[in-house]
C-alpha cells in the first residue's frame, strides 16, 4: 500500500523535519520520501487535511479494557479502535481483567485478541497472583511473552519485602515495576481528596499523605534495590518534588500524571457526580497546577488516559458506593491542550515508550510509518456523540476541548476519525 501525506507539519524534536511542512511517501509501512511537492502516482492514497500535524505515534501507559471476563464494559476490539480513533498507536493494557492477566497463559490470549489493528497492545502482567498482594506472579514467564511491566492496577502494594524482592527479581531481565501508591490504612473509607470540598460535602476524605507516604517507601525501596520503577498516576505537588528529588540522586524512576488530575480540580465534586470519582481523587487546584509545572519540567515522563470503562449502574448510584474510574481516550488531546503547550504534550505521549521498552523511531526516510494526525486549532464541547467506548462514564462530558485528531498510520494500517 502506497500513501502520499500533503503538507504536513512534523512534531517531532528528533527529526531533521521538526516544525517543517513537507509531504510524506508511506510504501508498504515505511518511509519511503520526504519532501515537498512529492508527484502524484495512479496506486497511492493521498492524505490530507486542514492544518495538518503530524508526529510520532501516541503511546498511553495505562489503558484497562475489560476483556477477558467485563467485555461488556470494554472489549479489546472495541478499545483498540477507540485508541486509534483518538490518536494512540500503542496501549499499555492493564491486568484488571477476570481472571487477572497474571501468567503467560492470559499474556498470549490478550496479545491475540489484538491481532490486526493498527494500534499496538502492550501487556501489563500483574505483579502478584490475582493481584492480591501476596505471592509474586509469574513475572519472568510473562516478560518473555510480551509483557512489557507488572503491576497490581490502582492497588498498592503493602507488603514492602515483596516489592523489594521484585525490583531485585527483574534486574535479571531488564523487567519494569509499577508501584501504584496509596497507603490504604490513611485511605481508610475515604472517596475524594481531603480538604475544604470534601469538607463542604460531608464525604470522607483521602488526604494527600496516603499518596505521598507510599511514594517516600517506594522510593527507599528503590534506593536500596537498584533497578526500575514506574510510579503511575501521581497526584499530589509533594508527590512530585519527591520523584524529582530522586530522579536528581540518579535513582531510576519515572513517573506518569492522568489527563483528568492536569485539567480539572476536586471543586468538580460539589453536584456529587459520580463522573469525577477517580483513584487517586481529583486533587486541590494547587495539586493540578503544580502536576502542570512537573510535566513542563519533565518530572512526569510521561501522561496517561487512565481510561477504564466501568458500567453505568455502577456509576449512578450514590457518590460513596459508586465505582471509581473513568475513560479518557477520546477526550484526551483536546484536554490537554487547554493547559499545556503542543510540543510538550506530544512528547509527553510518546516518551513512554522508551520506558516501556517500545520502539520509538524517528520521522525519517527509512523509518517505520508510526503516526498521529491532528490540528491543535479549532474548540468544541465534549459530548456524548464524541464517546466511541461502550461505557459512556467520562469525567470530560461538557467540558471545552481544543483541537481535533485525525486519526493515525502504523501497522501498515491507515485509521480516519471522519
């Protein structure tokens, strides 16, 4: 298959073609010219929009599905169409499925579900046995299936021996540890952040110290074992400053911030919609603007959907009994760009993969044809009619977006949003 891209505007700070407007010749998924005014031919489609962008592929770190066992939430068909649909040519999946993805077996049932797609799917495995904190899953059988990280999603680990011995059990494989962080003893039964909304409210509170005293004992953990963590969804300004301070003593951590704590603060919570319960809770407006200030820094590598479909009659019920969650995918670009600027939030959705152990090629002649096509011009609402996922519990659904996508090429596989 042969496509010829018009007037794009390259993304991408690594390539020789960063911020100029050329045409792009795709053969057969690669590369093949870049120029301007490339010749049409009779065997290629042309591709071209308004103010066309174009960059590196989109990656997002943390996607749940549903399949096996919720595919009425989310099935993997379904998600990858939707990520491709919203720009992201590859989806870290996590394990919170049932059974939970947490040996080989569930590895290559997932990874042949996705089969076929233009977005790629990278497993998540569990790090321990159904998730349940007590005994290491089986981490290296997994690694060698295509599991490109472990973690328990949303649950943190309380057991500390176990996580040190799994960050000293992956070194021999260049294996990547998640560690979702929040002590559950400071949780306790609490829904939202804790502070003066939560106050207003009457509902229990989670206050910052259950994320940032887990973080602080990670952190050791890490200093003591040497090799990689991954410390997902950080919410809090303090939160930051630590894994920035660890990344300056040369530790190896990274870390990522969801789309929903950078744009929208706990305030949301005062008509108790059940859309804005999520795990970790929306923080104080200076929690949201210091996660800003850490992704401009580079604190935070990289920026998540965290999207997770969960059933409408597990939302609509009372705030404190509700499900947490939210999908993110559709609404993710356009929400971002209402707070930081281009350039950072395209490198903060491909970055990730070199965390992740994913390849990330350079948009160059020779290169594997890996792309997102967007406009940052242009401002909507975000409605229902723009939600391409089976559940429909977005925390973004009247909210200003900017920008549009277009859709993406990998896999030798051209996706159009229209």
């Amino acid at each position: 298959m042969k496509i010829i891209i018009r007037s794009a505007k390259i993304i991408d700070s690594k390539s020789p073609f960063h911020n100029k407007t050329v045409d792009l010749l795709i053969a057969d998924g690669i590369i093949e010219k870049i120029g301007t005014s490339i010749p049409e031919t009779a065997d290629a489609k042309e591709v071209q929009f308004d103010n066309l962008h174009l960059s590196q592929g989109w990656f997002d770190s943390s996607v749940s599905f549903g399949e096996p066992g919720y595919e009425d939430r989310e099935t993997i068909a379904n998600g990858l169409t939707v990520a491709a649909k919203s720009g992201f040519t590859g989806v870290a999946l996590q394990p919170n499925s049932f059974p939970i993805i947490d040996n080989q077996s569930q590895i290559n049932f997932v990874k042949s579900k996705a089969i076929g797609f233009a977005t790629e799917l990278f497993p998540i495995g569990a790090l321990t046995k159904a998730s349940e904190g007590k005994d290491m899953a089986e981490l290296f059988d997994m690694k060698k299936s295509g599991a490109v990280a472990f973690g328990d999603y949303n649950k943190s680990l309380d057991n500390a021996n176990l996580l040190k011995i799994a960050l000293q059990y992956v070194q021999d494989f260049d294996g990547l540890v998640l560690a979702y962080s929040q002590d559950v003893n400071l949780k306790g039964n609490g829904v939202v952040n804790e502070g003066i909304v939560s106050t207003k409210l009457g509902l229990k509170g989670i206050p910052n110290l259950a994320e940032e005293l887990q973080i602080s004992r990670n952190l050791f953990l890490l200093e003591y074992t040497g090799g990689k963590l991954h410390i997902p969804t950080v919410s809090t300004a303090k939160s930051a400053a630590m894994i920035k301070e660890a990344k300056a003593k040369g530790l190896n951590v990274t870390c990522s911030a969801a789309v929903h704590h950078l744009v929208l603060n706990d305030e949301k919570l005062e008509g108790f919609d059940t859309r804005y319960k999520v795990t970790p809770p929306l923080r104080a407006e200076s929690d949201r603007a210091a996660l800003v200030n850490a992704v401009l820094d580079g604190t935070i590598d990289m920026i998540t959907s965290d999207h997770n479909p969960i059933d409408i009659e597990f939302k609509k019920m009372e705030f404190d009994t509700a499900k947490n969650g939210t999908i993110g995918l559709e609404s993710a670009f356009g929400a971002l760009l209402t707070v930081l600027p281009l350039e950072i939030i395209v490198e903060r959705l491909t970055l990730g993969k070199a965390v992740f152990g994913i390849d990330n090629e350079v948009i160059a002649e020779g290169s594997k044809a890996n792309f997102t096509f967007f406009t940052p011009e242009g401002r909507s609402t975000f409605t229902k009619e723009n939600i391409l996922s089976k559940s429909k519990n977005s925390a973004f659904l009247g909210t200003e977006i900017k920008g549009t996508v277009y859709g993406v090429l990998n896999q030798n596989q051209l996706v159009i949003t229209k």
